[in-house]
C-alpha cells in the first residue's frame, strides 16, 4: 500500500516540478533557478504529504523534517547536474531533460523519504 501512496505523491511532485521546470524555459528563466524554486516548494509540499499520507502515522517534528530536508537537499546537486549534463553538453531542450532527469531521481527520493520519515519505526 506504501508503494502506491509513493507512487501517487511522487508524480503528484514529479509533474509539478515538470511544470515549474518547463514553464520556468517558457518565460525565459534559466534552469538553475528554476530548479531552486521547484527545490523550496517540493520540500514542504513533499513532506507534508509525505509524512500525512504516503508513511500513515510517521512522526511528524523537526527532526524528521530536517532529515527530509537532508535527502532532498543530497538530490539537488544531482539534478542540477543532471539538467547540466542533458542541457548544456547533451544539447537537449529543457521540455525533453527535465523528464529525464525527474525519472532517474525518482527511486532516490523514494528510498530517501521512507528513511527521512522513519517510517514503520514506533
């Protein structure tokens, strides 16, 4: 059941991030600080739902917001590398890499999160 409340909150995140990513080239805004704006609303919107739903009765504190925030901010520089390796060496459009990207960092944030949240540990 965890697995498909992850799979739910993960796209939920991974399809905003899309847009924020996508709609940030649109306008005109560089990836980097696309990804920044993307970083600080998946962080609190991931956890809160992470931590309400997807790992049903995690303890909820700042200790486990900060080891959240710990993973989060470990897959940062991933993605920011990732974007630089599929955008500016690869020569792919941001549309096309920020999938890409968003897909191999996936199971990262999975496994991440379930350790962050403590999950299933009373």
């Amino acid at each position: 059941m965890v697995a498909g409340r992850a799979l739910v909150v993960g796209g939920t995140l991974a399809v905003l991030h899309n847009v924020i990513m996508i709609g940030g080239d649109w306008i005109g805004v560089h990836y980097a600080l696309s990804l920044s704006f993307s970083f600080v609303v998946l962080v609190l919107l991931g956890y809160w739902l992470h931590s309400s739903w997807t790992f049903q009765g995690a303890e909820r504190s700042g200790t486990t917001f900060g080891r959240y925030l710990l993973v989060a901010s470990a897959n940062y520089p991933f993605s920011l590398a990732g974007m630089f390796v599929f955008v500016d060496l690869v020569g792919l459009s941001v549309p096309l890499a920020a999938p890409i990207v968003t897909v191999l960092m996936f199971v990262a944030n999975l496994l991440g999160n379930r350790w962050a949240l403590r999950a299933g540990r009373r």
